[in-house]
C-alpha cells in the first residue's frame, strides 16, 4: 500500500479544540495553498481563493464572530459568547475557502461549488501528509452576512469551509463508515 493510500485510509478529522501550535510555518502554508490551488477546476476558472487567517488577526476574526452571535442571541451569557468567540482562535491556522461561482456560459455553477469543495478536500490531505491535524468547518457564521462582509467576502461569495490546521494533541477514535452495500449500485444489474 502506498503511502497516500495509508493516509486516505486512516484520515480523520481533528477538531480545533485539539489543534495545538505550531501550525505550518511561512514555507509550509505557501505549500499547502498551492497544493489545494491544483484541484481539477472546469474552465480553469479558479472560482475560490483563500482568507488566512493567523496570529492575532484571529483575535479579530473572533470579535467579529462574538458580535454576530450576540446580535442573533441578545440573550446569552457570556459563557456562550466566549465559545462562540473562540471558534476561530483554537487552531494556530485556519484558512478560509471562498467560493467565488459566478454565471458562465458553458460551466454551471454546481461544477465551479464542487471545485471549492475539493480545495478544502485537498487541503485537509495535505495538511495531515505534513504531520498536521485538520478539520473542515463551516459553522453557523459561514452564513451570516454581517460577518461574511467583515471578513471581506463580496456579495457573490460563499465559505466552502474553514480549514483548522495545527498540530494534533489527540486524534479521536474513529467512528462508523457507510457500508459499501448501502451505497454502491452496479449499473445494469
Ligand atoms: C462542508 C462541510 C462543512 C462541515 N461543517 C461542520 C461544522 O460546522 N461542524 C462540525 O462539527 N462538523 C462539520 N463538518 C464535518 C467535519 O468536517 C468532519 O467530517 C466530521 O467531524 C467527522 O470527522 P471525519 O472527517 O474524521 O469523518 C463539515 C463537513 C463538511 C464537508
């Protein structure tokens, strides 16, 4: 078995809460955004790009987070708006796949989301070939627009996940696939 297929095998999904620094350096986030930037893409259109976010700017990213919640839930208590706040502050490296599917004339917009789709998939493999743990998120706040626009994304754009990326303090146990039965049908049979 190939080295790639023992990772494809095992892969499991490490959620931020165990994401621990350090995440990938200068040279490694450089690696893995041009290694996710390589997925099959219909048209070559590159319809996603990429928000990192690091260091302290999470910080930011987590007031901005906070204050959403607490518009849609006047109500809660400070536990809950400091969870809420530290969902994007518990890795040391989350990146943001934007979805930017825009009308064309000969590639609809199903193939340009699945393109995205695949950027976060390849980039969650990456991460874990480099020794990392990672996790594909998007969170109640993917779909908020109050903080879709304090994050930069125009009207038009879509988070197709946030990738949580650091070095795994634990990996969970694994949990159970779909049977392959329940799944998989043979044309003509
Ligand atoms: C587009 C997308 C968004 C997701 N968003 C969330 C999320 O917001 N919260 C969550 O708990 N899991 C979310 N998941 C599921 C996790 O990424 C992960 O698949 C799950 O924790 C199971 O772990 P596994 O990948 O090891 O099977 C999402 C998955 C996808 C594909």
């Amino acid at each position: 078995m190939t080295d790639t297929l023992a990772l494809l095998k095992l892969r499991r999904s490490v959620p931020p809460q165990f994401l621990a620094a350090p995440g990938p350096d200068a040279a490694q986030l450089d690696q893995l955004l041009t290694i996710a930037a390589r997925v099959p893409d219909h048209g070559k259109l590159a319809p996603w790009r990429f928000i990192v976010f690091e260091g302290e700017a999470r910080d930011k990213a987590g007031d901005i987070v906070a204050a959403a919640f607490k518009a849609r839930n006047p109500d809660a208590d400070g536990e809950k708006v400091t969870f809420e706040r530290n969902r994007l502050r518990q890795a040391p490296l989350i990146v943001a796949v934007v979805s930017k599917a825009a009308t064309h004339p000969k590639i609809p917009i199903w193939e340009q989301e699945l393109s995205a789709g695949a950027v976060c998939m390849t980039m969650l493999v990456a991460a874990q070939a480099m020794g990392f743990g990672a996790c594909w998120l998007t969170n109640w706040f993917s779909f908020d627009t109050a903080v879709l626009s304090a994050f930069g994304l125009g009207a038009d754009e879509r988070i197709a996940g946030f990738i949580h990326i650091g070095t795994a303090q634990t990996v969970p146990a694994d949990r159970e696939r779909p049977a392959l039965a329940d799944i998989v049908s043979r044309f003509g049979a």
